[in-house]
C-alpha cells in the first residue's frame, strides 16, 4: 500500500500545488475578450497587447529594477550579518537574530504601512529610495538565512590553515571562504530577488502614480476590470519570471545541498 499510496500523494499535492498556476498560464491564451477557462480558442493576443501596452512595460521594468537592487543590497549586507552571528557567539545572537528575521514574520501590510509612516518622516516617502528600502527589508532576511546554511556548512580549517600559512584575516576570507559560500551566496540574491520581485503589500504602500511595480498593476487593474484576459498574461509573466530565477538559482547553485541540511 506504501508503495502506491505515496506516488499518488505527490500527485495529487503537486496537482493543488500548480493547478491554479496552470489555469492561470492556459486561460491567458484565450481568443475572448474575457478570462474563460478552459480558454475559447488558443491566441497570444493579450500577450502582444501587453508589449505594445506602455504601462505594463514601464511596471515590468520597475518591478525587475527594484528587486535586482533590492536583491543586491540584501545580499551584501546578509554576509557580514550572517558572518557575526556565526562565528561570534554572544548570548544576545538569538536575539539579533531574531530581530533581523522580523520583517519576514510580521504581517506584510503592517511593514508597508510602517516604512511609509517612517520614510515619510525622514523625507523620502514616494521616492523609487523608499520603494527600494522597504524591498531591500523584506528581502535581507532570506539572504541571511542562506548565508547562515553557508556558512554552517562551510570547513573553517581551511581559512585557519590559510591564516597560519600568512595570509591576512581579509585575504582568508575572500581566498577561501567566500569561493566556499559562493553557492549559499547567489541562493540567497535569486531568493531575495522572488520575494522583492512578488511583493504586493509593501509596494502598494510605497508606490506612487508614476512608480508603479507589476504586483501593484496586477491589483489595481483587477479592480477595474476583473475579467480583463490581459491581467491573466501579465500575471502569467509575474510568473514566468519567478520561476525562471528559482529554476536558475536551483540549476547553478545546487540547491539541494541547502535542502538536504
């Protein structure tokens, strides 16, 4: 019964799983001038409106440029962090840990909420700084959390027997243990990246009429015309991105060396 009943299992879980993303993906062929499913026809119509659409252009650029940036800031600022957590152990590591893991724990509308209260006051509330700032909070403690399996798993004997040999703490580090981690390093950007590139709720808050990222087109345009099939393509591209960055972070970084730890 094991051997049956578990090839059904992972059937019937990864169909949930992808089911909506397929409907999604196949209703945006549609030939009609609504969303249907299953789709009236096959027809890349919407796909080529979307191109010829500046708005959706304009938003698809936003939202790639504020999560690269987002993505390369969280990432750099993740390996020092995650560094010192690791290799300096106080009794305060739980809870500076924990502190930096706190913006992927609260409620996603009460951080967009909190940074546009709070970058408002500093001044540069509904600037493409804030947008990116909210993002790059999001984002780092995925980053960190992918340095820290690094890291974990990464052999300090080499960087010591590099120290003991005259190379200085800074040439260690950057000879040995960064090659080492390099893997746990571009997990951490591609996942940073997904969660910046997917975000809805903070971008709503930080957004502005002429900053307008693709999650944010996706919701106001749903409220105007919900059965609009040019929503289901651009969504269907929302997609198709993330999962072209999650496939290449897993292909070119092994990621199931995180998976198996």
């Amino acid at each position: 019964m094991r051997k049956y009943l578990l090839p059904v299992y992972a059937v019937a879980f990864f169909t949930f799983l992808l089911a909506p993303v397929l409907a999604l993906t196949i209703g945006s062929l549609t030939e009609a001038n609504y969303v249907s499913f299953p789709p009236e026809g096959l027809s890349l119509r919407w796909y080529m409106k979307i191109f010829a659409e500046q708005e959706s252009m304009y938003a698809l650029i936003m939202s790639l440029g504020v999560a690269t940036a987002a993505a390369t800031v969280a990432t750099a600022m993740a390996l020092p962090t995650a560094l010192a957590l690791h290799r300096y152990r106080t009794p305060l590591n739980k809870v500076v840990y924990l502190l930096v893991m706190t913006p992927a724990m609260l409620p996603a509308v009460f951080l967009g909420l909190a940074f546009l209260l709070f970058y408002s006051a500093l001044g540069f509330g509904g600037t493409p700084l804030s947008l990116v700032a909210g993002h790059i909070m999001i984002a780092t403690p995925f980053a960190v959390s992918m340095n820290m399996v690094g890291l974990a798993s990464n052999d300090g004997a080499l960087e010591r027997a590099a120290r003991s040999l005259g190379a200085s703490p800074i040439m260690a580090f950057r000879k040995i243990t960064v090659p080492s981690i390099s893997w746990s390093l571009f997990a951490g950007w591609g996942f940073a990246f997904m969660i910046s590139f997917g975000s809805l709720e903070v971008s709503l808050f930080l957004s502005t009429s002429t900053m307008v990222t693709l999650p944010v087109q996706i919701y106001t345009g749903l409220e105007w015309s919900p059965l609009d099939p040019s929503l289901t393509a651009v969504s269907s591209g929302l997609v198709i991105v993330t999962l072209t960055v999650l496939i290449l972070t897993a292909r070119f970084v092994k990621i199931d060396r995180f998976l198996q730890r």
